[in-house]
C-alpha cells in the first residue's frame, strides 16, 4: 500500500508542478545537489575532496514536447562541459524519456548521439538510466546504436524485471550499474516480492562483478552492502572492478565510511528544480528510505501536500473496490 501511494504521488503531474515551483521551501535542498550547474558543481566538489566520485543526473519529468527534450540536452552537454572546465571527478547519468523517447524513437536517438559525442570528446562516461518497461527494450535499441560508434556508454540493470538476467549477460561488456527497480511494475513482466528481487539482485551482482566489465552496485541496504564486501573478497576481486553507489542526501555518513575504508564510492547526484518525481519514486523503491531523510526533508508544507495526496489516492481505492462489490 505504501509503496502504491508513493508511486501514485510520483506520477502526478499536478503535484510534480507544485513541488517545482515550490521545492527549495519544501525541503528539496537535502536530496538534489543544486538547482543550477554552479550549485551543482561546487556539491560535487565537496564529495570530491573526500574521495567521492559523482554521477549527475538533470532531473526531469513528464517530457512530450520537443523544445522541453531540446532545453534538456542542451543542459545536459552544458553540464560536461563543467565537468571539464572545474575537472571534477563526476560523469552523466540521463533518462531517454527526458530527451524524447515519449515523442520519437529518432528524435530521441539523435539527441542522445549529440551528448554522447560531447561526452566522448572530453572522455566522460554516459550512462543511459532505465526505466519503466514501457521504455525498456527503446532504451536498450538506443544503446545498442550509440555504442557502434562510442565506448563511453553504459546503462542500468534493474533486477526485479524477469529479463534481467538475460540482459546482464547480453551486456557483460558493458559497464553497468545494477538496481533493484524503482517503478510500479506488473506481475507479467517483474518480480513482486522484496525476497524475489533481493535474491536476483545479489545473483545479478555476483555474476557481473566475476564477469563483468565494471559493476556499480547502487544500493542503502547494509545487508546487501555486507554481503558484497564477504563475496568481493572471498573470489579477490580487485577495487577497479566495482564501486558502491548512494543517492545524494541519503545515508551520508555509510558513503564516507565505504569511501574511507577505500572502495571506489559514487554518489548520484541530481540536480534541478524538476526533484519531485524522481523522489518518491525512491521512497517507493524502498520505503525505508522515509527513515533516512524524513527529519531532513519533510516539514509542514511537504506534509500537507503529500497527506492531500495520499488521502485522495487512498480515497481512489476504497471508490475502486465499493464499485467491485
């Protein structure tokens, strides 16, 4: 139930608008980096000197008009070229759907070709975010073009989808960071249970870091965490194969301890005034997360806006279900 609301509140394009407009006053300051690229680069900075590296993601939703996935690239490429400028230690993470996927496959396409270009020039690593299965197999296509003419891409394995495994191994060459899911997805195409998508998350991890390219294993959970130290060391996989991945502003001090202990940590940093949906998707994904940040992020105008909205998708359900009877 819990993870249904959070997946309903992030879908919904009213309260994604309200949140934009109003984000810094709801809090949005403690999971996104910065709004702008200068607020963003000196966050990356600070995680920089401590020996964190950084993946930057524009944030961004609900993308169906041209000029929006034009603006969107151009920020992208706008952002490398501040990698390059400051030299810091950070590559892209991007959403096809925020460059066109929902307009044109083509469009889309070309779009992603001009930032990979940009990226290859300065030797900074692209990597396609996933997402719902509706943009799975477009996603994989563009993939699969752009790395006929460039090596610096990569992507996302989510391990709740019954494919995964097939994926992994069509794509051992890739450098791939591998999550558990963080949409709603059916029971014809994914796992449902928590056990389900653990089990094959550990598997897919596994089998990636012995025959993998370079495995990013982005996750909070401790457990998780724990048992990849026991495995990596167990089977003497060497660092430069693998690195652990948080979200910004999530369970902070793990990163700087997995960072000091000396594994290779990469934090996703996300950036823009777009954060909403991006954010409870997260919640969703695993709603312990709430724990982590709740005291940080969630003050009375976060909570009334997400109580309005939780009662009326509650309110949704209990109409939905008097209609069966």
């Amino acid at each position: 139930m819990l993870k249904d609301i959070f997946m309903a509140l992030s879908e919904n394009q009213l309260l994604n608008g309200t949140a934009k407009k109003y984000g810094l006053k709801m809090g949005a300051q403690h999971v996104v980096a910065g709004t702008n690229i200068p607020e963003t680069i000196e966050s990356i900075k600070k995680l920089n000197a401590v020996g964190i590296s950084c993946t930057v993601d524009n944030l961004g939703e609900f993308v169906f008009e041209k000029s929006e996935a034009l603006e969107a690239k151009a920020q992208i490429i706008a952002v490398i070229e501040a990698i390059e400028e400051h030299q810091v230690d950070a590559h892209i993470s991007l959403k096809p759907s925020q460059l066109g996927l929902d307009i044109d496959h083509d469009f889309a396409y070309e779009n992603l070709k001009e930032i990979a270009a940009a990226a290859h020039k300065y030797g900074t690593f692209i990597n396609i975010d996933m997402e719902s299965t509706k943009h799975l197999q477009p996603s994989f296509d563009i993939l699969d073009k752009l790395s006929e003419e460039f090596d610096n891409v990569g992507t996302v394995i989510q391990a709740y989808f019954y494919r995964a495994t097939e994926d992994i191994q069509k794509y051992k060459n890739f450098r791939l960071r591998i999550v558990k899911g963080a949409y709603k997805e059916p029971v014809e195409v994914a796992y449902q249970t928590k056990e389900e998508i653990d089990k094959n998350y550990i598997e897919l991890i596994e089998w990636h870091l012995l025959n993998g390219k370079f495995t990013s294993i982005a996750t909070h959970d401790h457990n998780v965490i724990n048992h990849v130290k026991q495995f990596i060391k167990n089977n003497n996989i060497s660092n430069d194969k693998f690195e652990f991945q948080m979200l910004y502003g999530f369970r902070t001090d793990m990163q700087l301890q997995l960072a000091k202990e000396g594994y290779n940590f990469c934090t996703y940093v996300p950036f823009g005034k777009d954060w909403y949906g991006y954010f409870m998707r997260r919640l969703a994904e695993r709603p312990q997360n709430m724990n982590l940040v709740v005291k940080q992020v969630f003050n009375k105008n976060t909570n009334t806006i997400l109580g309005i909205a939780a009662g009326a998708f509650a309110l949704g359900r209990l109409t939905k279900k008097g209609r069966k009877k």
